[in-house]
C-alpha cells in the first residue's frame, strides 16, 4: 500500500503505508528494495520517518526505455513483496 508519492525533478520518494493507515511500514519498504535489489535495480534503504519511504533517484542523463525498466521492476517487486 501506497501512501503517497512526490517527486522533484528525477528524485522522488514512495510512502508505504500499512493498509488502510497512513502508518509507515518500514518492513513492507524494506522487503520491496531487497526485492528490486535482487531483479538487479539499485535503491536507497528506506528512509523518512519511521524508514517507510523508498527513495528513487536515477541518474539524470538516464533513457527513457531505461525508466520505464526500472519503474517496471519495482512495480514487479511492489507485488511480489504484497504477495
């Protein structure tokens, strides 16, 4: 579950919540980086308040095909993680 999501410029942060909460779930962050990791997409550990935010911070010269790839496998690690 996603509690929100900003963004400025190319860096940007998602919010996981616990469900239905506005909680942050720093174990639900952690496993979807560990899983992005694992698919060969680098991340920063969870940060924010209580570790809940994934931090997302491609470079700037990055392709667009390269973009859409790695916003793919984190959707791909977001389900495998819930699932």
């Amino acid at each position: 579950p996603i509690g929100c999501v900003r963004a400025r410029g190319l860096v940007g942060g998602v919010r996981v919540v616990k469900p239905r909460t506005l909680v942050p779930d720093p174990e639900l962050a952690a496993r979807v980086v560990e899983g992005c990791f694992r698919k060969g997409l680098l991340l920063f550990a969870p940060v924010g308040l209580g570790g809940g935010c994934i931090k997302i911070a491609p470079p700037l010269s990055i392709p667009e095909d390269a973009l859409v790839e790695g916003l793919e496998v984190l959707g791909e690690a977001f389900e495998e993680a819930l699932g």
